[in-house]
C-alpha cells in the first residue's frame, strides 16, 4: 500500500480533532509552522490538562525524534488508524550511531490503518498559566504563597527556602511551578487553594510533588459565589 503524505497543516488537523476527542470543553490553540528544512505544530492552552497529557496525544503525530547525544534527527513513518490516532509503522532510530534512540522494525498494520507521512517534524506544547496578556507569574506566586502558609513557612519572595524543612534549600517558586505542572484542571475548574493529601491519596499518588500538598480546583461559578 503506498504510504499518503499529509502536510503539516493536515497533520494539524488530526492533532487538534484528536485533543478535542479526549479533553471536550478545553480550548485549544493548534497551529502549524513550515520553515526551512522542517515544520512543527505548536499547541497551547490555559490550566485544563497537563502537559505530559498533552503530549500523549500529540507527540502521535510527530515524524522525528532527535537525539541530542549525537545531534541526530531520525525520521518515523506511521500507522493512521480509523479514529484518527497514530503509531509508529517504523524507523532506523539512532542507536547504531552510538545515540540511544531505539530502531522500530516494520509493525504489522492494524485493521483499517493506512501508512501515511506526517508533515510536522516536532509537535510541542505549552501550558499557559494565564490568558495572553496577563501575567502567568500571578498565580505561580500566588500558589507559594499558600504552600508557605499551609507550611507555616513565612513567605519573603520567589525564593524562599525552607518549604520542607531545614533542609529544602529549593525556592518555594520551583516547588509551586511543578505542583502546577503536575495538577491536571478539567473544564471550568479554577485555582482555589491548596491543603495536605490525605493518607489515601499519598498512597496512591504516583507523582513525588502530590504527595504531600495538592491544589485544591473549583468551578468558575463556585468561586464567584463565595
């Protein structure tokens, strides 16, 4: 079967068809970029997933990977499935040039599939904090502050230390960003707070960042009536 090329705007529209599939209700930014010798797509959002959720879904739809030990690019080519999602048909990757990215032989092609030839190389997203315009630090900050007060660690700056005791030299503006990276926010959910993980949640948690302080979410319309 010959393998289809899609542009890198055709791709694009695979991309933001597939997050809205999975995160109904999350705006979505998706947008392409064709530049000499490579192109990407660009995906940004405000709070609502994570970014490791995120690149679940579009890192599908990238065909290159590159290896930074070597500085190597290597290419995939893939499976388009029926619903519209991807996987990797096969690649040389780059570990017989001394890199550390796995070869894939040629996979068996799932029932209704199709090669095809995505035209991004990369596809990258980003996490906003705030609407354009606004400042993303706002709430950053806003959050160490309520871990210093939830710590009874008197909060002076971006880098306050101490959060964890004596002997976390780390600034409270590191440990309030990987919270935030970490907390995954549905539709319509808001910052309200933080508290101490129960003992349930600490066993079950996966995440070294939630195992002691998670961020407490509501809806929009229950903060407005408060």
């Amino acid at each position: 079967m010959e393998t289809e090329y899609l542009s890198c705007a055709e791709t694009a529209k695979l991309v933001r068809s597939a997050l809205k599939k999975k995160f109904p209700g999350v705006k979505f930014s998706v947008r392409s970029d064709v530049y000499s010798m490579g192109a990407s797509i660009d995906i940004d959002w405000v709070l609502g997933p994570t970014t490791k959720e995120i690149d679940a879904i579009g890192k599908q739809y990238a065909s290159a990977s590159f290896d930074g030990m070597i500085d190597m690019e290597v290419h995939w080519q893939h499976w388009l499935l029926p619903d519209g999602s991807a996987v990797i048909r096969k690649g040389p990757g780059s570990t017989g040039s001394m890199g550390y990215i796995s070869p894939v032989e040629e996979t068996p092609m799932p029932e209704g599939a199709k090669p095809v030839s995505f035209g991004a190389h990369y596809v990258q997203s980003q996490r906003r904090y705030a609407e354009k315009g606004q400042d993303e630090m706002v709430l950053r900050r806003q959050v160490a502050k309520d871990m210093c007060a939830l710590q009874h660690v008197e909060y002076l700056n971006d880098w306050t230390t101490h959060l964890y005791g004596d002997g976390d030299n780390e600034a409270v503006d590191q440990h309030a960003w990987r919270l935030l990276t970490a907390t995954s926010f549905k539709p319509g959910e808001v910052y309200a707070g933080v508290r101490y993980a129960t003992e349930e949640e600490r066993q079950a948690s996966q995440d070294y960042y939630q195992v002691m302080i998670i961020i407490k979410k509501a809806a929009v319309n229950e903060i407005q009536e408060k």
